[in-house]
C-alpha cells in the first residue's frame, strides 16, 4: 500500500488482491473514508464559523436542534451517540456560549427541552447557508437528480449504520 499526495491510499501491485465481489466494498471503504476525513475537517471549520470557541463535535448538535427544534438531553445523546455525561458538558458548554437554553419540558415537567436561542438560531442560519451556497457551486456540474439521488443513498446508508 502506499499513500498519494492526497493521502489517499492505494494498493500496490503484486500485494495481493481481494476476491472481485469484495472490490466494490474496498472502494465503499476508500471513499467513505476520504469523506469523513474531509467531513471531520470542514465540521472543524464550520464549529469555528458559528463561534470561536465551539468545539467541534457539537455542530451536530445544533444542527439537530436546528432541524426538530426542542429536544431533551437523552435523544441528544442518544443521536450524537454519547453518554450523559459527556451530553451534559457540551450542552452546559452551548449555554455559556449563549447558543441554547434550556427549557421545562410541558410535557413532563421533571425533563429539560434543549432549544437554540435566537443567536444560536442566527449564528447556525448563517453558516449552514454558506454551506449550502459552497454545495451548490462545488456541484453546479451536477444533475439535481444526482445530486438528490446521492442524498437518498447516504440517507439510506446512514440508516442501515443506525442499527
């Protein structure tokens, strides 16, 4: 195996190859691979945009909120696949940056609804906008219908790595 310049890595020839059926799921593998990698880093840089000191890993986190509104603390972690603990310090850590609050649940007053403020909101608008613009210049090449298609398989993809 070595690795190209974009640190991409290939098999060399002669290193044995892997049965034809299993090639489809080498390139599945090099792919997804590249793209989280690259995901990772762009989700690092869209974390900054929304606020300097936001660590990455809690983008998705407001995304989420973005997208359902209120949620409590459970389903979050529960999505994000964290533990309580480590839910409780990036949401305490979301509230001190002014990005969410938390709110009694009407529907069990024992439990917290975790909402986006009105900054949090605004700050979360403005770069999935840019990010939204940068798809869509990056893909203008592309069909609609590819590029829906493609949101469909990773949909799909991502629901069958759910269970």
């Amino acid at each position: 195996m070595h690795e190209d310049g974009n640190g991409d890595t290939h098999r060399v020839a002669g290193q044995g190859s892997p049965s034809g059926a299993d090639q489809e799921f080498l390139a599945l593998e090099r792919e997804l691979t590249v793209l989280l990698r690259r995901a990772r880093s762009n989700q690092g840089e869209m974390a900054r945009e929304v606020h300097p000191d936001l660590e990455s890993s809690a983008y998705g986190l407001l995304i989420r909120l973005d997208e359902l509104g209120g949620q409590r603390a459970t389903a979050l972690a529960g999505y994000i696949g964290v533990g309580k603990a480590t839910m409780s310090r990036q949401l305490r850590a979301l509230e001190e940056l002014g990005l969410i609050t938390r709110q009694p649940d009407p529907a069990d007053g024992r439990a917290w609804l975790v909402t986006l403020t009105d900054e949090g909101r605004g700050r979360v608008g403005k770069v999935r906008e840019a990010r939204r613009a940068r798809y869509v210049s990056q893909l203008a090449h592309w069909d609609r219908h590819e590029v829906a298609e493609l949101a469909r398989l990773l949909h799909q993809l991502n629901g069958v790595m759910e269970r």
